[in-house]
C-alpha cells in the first residue's frame, strides 16, 4: 500500500504485518519531518532508529529501520 499527500508525491510505503505497520520513507528526511506526515506528536512517543533512540533531528531515509512505540506511564 502507498500512501501520499494531496499533491501525490509519495512521502513513504507501507506494509501491514500483523498488527504493526512497516514505513519506509521513500526520501531522506527527519524524525519531526516523518512524524508531522504522520500525524503523530512526540510527546506521546519514541521513536528508534536502528535500534537506537531518536532524537526529532536525526535524519532517516530507506536505509533506515524505523520503530515507532507508544510512551507508557505506570504508577
């Protein structure tokens, strides 16, 4: 599946996989850049490139294995 913006340049491909969603970003860009396309605000997640904790500058592109988990709070 493909998902695109209103002026349908492609900004990532996705794939379902059980119940997570592959993205990968067809162009370098940063996390804030993906996360705005997306959607999503990073007070309420963490994103992992590579396995490693992302800050929202760091750069992403195709090569990139990006996890994006919700921020859990206990008590």
């Amino acid at each position: 599946m493909v998902n695109a913006m209103e002026n349908q340049s492609i900004l990532y491909n996705t794939t379902q996989i059980g119940q997570f969603t592959e993205i990968v970003p067809t162009r370098k860009q940063t996390v804030a850049e993906l996360l705005e396309e997306l959607h999503l605000t990073d007070a309420y997640i963490a994103v992992l490139i590579d396995g490693e904790k992302a800050s929202l500058n760091d750069e992403i592109d195709e090569t990139k294995k990006i996890i994006i988990l919700p921020k859990l709070a206990g008590g």
